[in-house]
C-alpha cells in the first residue's frame, strides 16, 4: 500500500514539475517577446529620430535655396516663419529664418538663425543654424574698365598695357592706341590693338540701380543752387570738399555728398576732393573737367557715382593753389588724407587725376588727358584724347557697397539642436557622416 501511495505521489511530482517548467518556459517566452517588442519599438523610434534629423536638415536647406532664388529676401520676408506643414518623404517640416540683430531687413550684412523643425511618426526633431553674410565682389571689379554698352575710342591712347579693359557689347578703334588687353561681348574692329583681343567674352556684371541707396542715405545733400554758376552752368570749382570740409553746409563726417542736379548741367573743375561725390538728374552737358585731385575719404569707396551720363574731361596740368589762390590742403584735409600734411599757404601743387572708382549708369565719354584709377560705365562709352587707368585690387578685395552680392553660409560651429527654443550642443560632429553637414 505504501509503494502505491509513493508511486503516486511520484507521478504528482512530476506533474507539477512540468507544469511548472512549461510555465517557466512560456513565461521566459512571452519575455522575451516584450523584449523583442521593446526593442522593435525603440528600433522605429530611432529611425523616426534619424528621419526627422534628415528631414530638418532639409528644411534648413530649403530656407537656404529660398534665400538664395530672392535677392529680394529681406525685404520680401520678414523674422518669424517662412514654411510650414511641408510634407518630404515620410515627414513633416517647417523652418524660420530670424535676424538677431533687430528686422530681418535692418542690413544686408546681418546674420540670420536658420531653424527647421521636423515630424516623422512619433519623433520630432528641430536643427538650427547660424548664416553669416559674405561680401562677393561683383566681377566688374577683376579689371579698370567695363561698359555695359558699346565702346567707341577715336584718336584715343589708351594706357597702361597689361591691364584688360571690357565691353559687353562692341569694341571699336579708329585711329587709335589700344595699350591693354580688350575683351567684348560681341566684336572688337579696327586697328591700333598692342595687346591681346577676345570678342565673345562672358560680359561682366555691373551695379544694379540699387547702388546709389546706401551713399544717398548716409551722404549730405548740396543745393544745386548754393553753387555759382559760370559760363552758364551750376559749377564746383576752387573748393575744397572733405571730411571736415563743406563750402555749401554742413560736412559729412564719410566725406559723401549728394548733389540732385535737376536736369541742370553741372561742371566740377579745378577742385580737390577727398571723398564721394553722387550726383543725381545729371543735365547732358554735366563734366568733370581741368585740373582735379581726387580720392575717396572711405579707402575703398567710389570717388564719383553718377545716376545718368558724364563727360570726363580732365587736364594733365597739375592743380595748382598759387595759379588759383586756393590753398587745397587746409587743417583738417591734409595732403594725401587722411595722413598726410597740412599748411596754411598756396604754394603746393597736386597731380591732376581720379584716384579711385568712377561708376555712371548712363553713357560716359572721356576727352583731354583724364587719369583714372578705375571706370564703370552702366551705358556706353566714347574715348578720345588719353586715357590712362591704374588698376586697384583694393575694390575687388573689399568691395563698396552697392558693388558686391552676398552669399548667406553657414557658420563654423554653429549648428545646434534646439528644444524648447533653446539651442543645445553642437551636433555638426555627431552628425557630419550620418546627415552631411558641413559648412
């Protein structure tokens, strides 16, 4: 009886045993199925994260092709959000583009935070970056003299060789000496050609309308009144123009002024000028003649802008204080400025020429013996008597305003992850392989 009893009681053991182990066995099983599931699930939500990186990413980059298809940008946009609810691949995006500095439009200069803000199934990923404004040189500046429109040059010299001068049209010689290299959109004719010829040349871009704003805005204006008038036109003549030097009103400390001409026809003549002169409604007879020194008081800036056409027709004479009784380098305008020398006497005397940039948006025409550093012309261009240009690199290296495009790039070191609206660290290491990020 009790070997019954013990036998059955081994049965019952057993049972239980394996009950118990197949309990054992689902319950590891159904373990390791959450597990699976868990790491399914954290699996998706990475990808969603990596996504939704790449799909900021992309956003930023919109807003980049965005900035870059509108020249117009600043002024057509304003801080804040620009795109929202943009669907890409398996994702959601928006992007906003803000100027720290103040408006979005306050300088063309200014940096702005790029940020894309990105969904991919249950991830949301934001990115933002820095764009810095970079100064491009407009191409005109690689040489002394472009012209929109055609070039003419009739018993002209033309100097120095080795320098390259352009037209975006023609070029024409007749009877002339054509030193330096010529370049031109359509054809170059004629003789007298020292250097090398290249018809069908890429043409160069000139300044937009736009380049008078910033000097108009910043320069002090000069009545056209205020001027004396000789030989029937409104002149400036045997004054001093500078910094700390205005014979008409109040000086501009940039040394920029800003004479509306009112269709008259104004004469600039045996002056010296140490600044920026624009002149605005230019009559047609309006000329730049005799003995003239000239430079800008900002290095870099344009000596002459002119919105319509001038006659350039300077003197090889030297400006002279005791032939005029002007002493032309009074306290305050030294000679060369602004670290040169001053006096109080008329005996001194100045090589007549343009020491800097010249611009016209209409047509120009050069005559006498006129020396000028460099000449843009937005129309075209008629040379006779000598012309000499002396190149300087110093526009193209740090181009005025109104003379340059700019490139927004992003900065070294900027890009962030943001939550909250608050930028966390730079992420541009961990993610240069997986997204491409660069700079």
């Amino acid at each position: 009886m009790s070997n019954i009893h013990a036998k059955g009681f081994s049965h019952g053991t057993a049972y239980v045993a394996a009950v118990g182990l197949g309990l054992m066995v689902a319950a590891i099983a159904l373990g390791g199925i959450s597990i699976a599931r868990s790491r399914a699930t954290a699996n998706a939500l990475r990808r969603d994260e990596i996504r939704a990186r790449t799909v900021a990413r992309a956003a930023i980059e919109h807003a980049r092709a965005a900035i870059l298809a509108d020249s117009d940008w600043r002024s057509n946009h304003a801080n804040g959000s620009w795109a929202t609810e943009m669907e890409l691949a398996d994702g959601v995006f928006s992007y906003s583009v803000e100027n720290p500095a103040g408006a979005l439009d306050r300088s063309s200069l200014d940096s702005v935070i790029v940020t894309g803000d990105a969904s991919c199934g249950t991830a949301r990923q934001r990115l933002s970056v820095q764009l810095d404004a970079q100064k491009v040189a407009l191409n005109c500046l690689n040489v002394p003299l472009v012209a929109g429109g055609a070039v003419t040059a009739t018993s002209a010299f033309i100097n120095p060789s080795g320098a390259t001068i352009a037209s975006n049209a023609g070029f024409t010689s007749v009877l002339s000496s054509v030193s330096p290299n010529v370049e031109a959109g359509l054809t170059i004719i004629g003789t007298g050609f020292s250097g090398s010829t290249t018809a069908g040349a890429a043409a160069r871009t000139l300044p937009s309308s736009t380049v008078f704003d910033s000097y108009i805005a910043s320069g002090t204006a000069i009545s056209i009144s205020a001027l004396p008038v000789v030989f029937l036109k409104p002149t400036l003549q045997k004054v001093v123009l500078s910094p700390s030097s205005n014979p008409y009103g109040a000086p501009n400390s940039s040394g920029i002024y800003v004479i509306d001409c009112q269709n008259q026809s104004l004469n600039i003549t045996n002056c010296r000028i140490a600044g920026t002169l624009v002149l605005l409604n230019p009559g047609l007879n309006t000329t730049v003649s005799g003995s003239v020194r000239w430079a800008p008081a900002v290095t870099g800036y344009p000596c002459l802008l002119v919105r319509g056409s001038v006659s350039l027709q300077l003197s090889s004479s030297s400006l002279s204080e005791n032939s005029l009784n002007v002493n032309f380098n009074p306290p305050g305008t030294p000679y060369t400025y602004p670290a040169g020398a001053t006096d109080t006497d008329t005996s001194d005397s100045y090589p007549s020429s343009i020491t800097g940039l010249v611009y016209a948006s209409g047509n120009v025409s050069t005559s006498g013996s006129s020396s000028i550093s460099m000449l843009m012309v937005g129309g075209t261009l008629s040379i006779g008597g000598t012309l000499t240009l002396s190149y300087d690199s110093t526009y193209a290296n740090s181009p005025p305003p109104g003379f340059y495009t700019v490139n927004m790039t992003p900065s070294q070191g900027t890009w962030r992850f943001v939550t909250d609206a608050l930028p966390q660290s730079d992420p541009s290491e961990s993610l240069g392989g997986a997204m491409g990020i660069s700079n």
